[in-house]
C-alpha cells in the first residue's frame, strides 16, 4: 500500500502534469510483484514504483510516454 501512497501523493503535489499508470494484471510463474502492482509514468518517461525487479520499467516508461501523448490505453502481452 506504501507505494500506492506514493503514487497518489506524487499525483497531489503535481496536478497539472499529465500522468499514465501502469497496473501489472497477469503474471506467470515466481515473478517479484504480484497483480495489482503498478508504476505511475511522467511525460518524460520517469517513473514512480515497481512492477519487476528493475528489467520492465524502462521498457514500461517509453510506452507510458506514448500512452499520454496519444491519450489511449494499451495493454502490453
């Protein structure tokens, strides 16, 4: 709950940027985060919170940039 926190804070304090969050929903086989995880993705590509052990954020990132450039969801296999 603490990084949902985070995410929510850093949202509050910010309310003017534009923001997408990504929310892990299937996972398969001993993974470091569960379903439910997410990553708040800034327009610059930063991010706030964990959905892996460091492999996936970057990657995560560039499509949340994309994402709030083009104001439509995606789901990514």
């Amino acid at each position: 709950m603490k990084a949902l926190q985070q995410i929510i804070r850093r949202v509050e304090e910010n309310p003017l940027q534009c923001w997408a969050l990504a929310t892990l929903v299937q996972t398969e086989g001993s993974t470091y985060r569960k379903p439910g995880a997410r990553l708040l993705v800034d327009t610059d590509g930063g991010t706030l919170g964990v959905l892996s052990g460091g492999c996936l954020e970057e990657e995560v990132g560039r499509h949340g940039r994309m994402v709030i450039a083009h104001a439509a969801s995606v789901l990514l296999p």
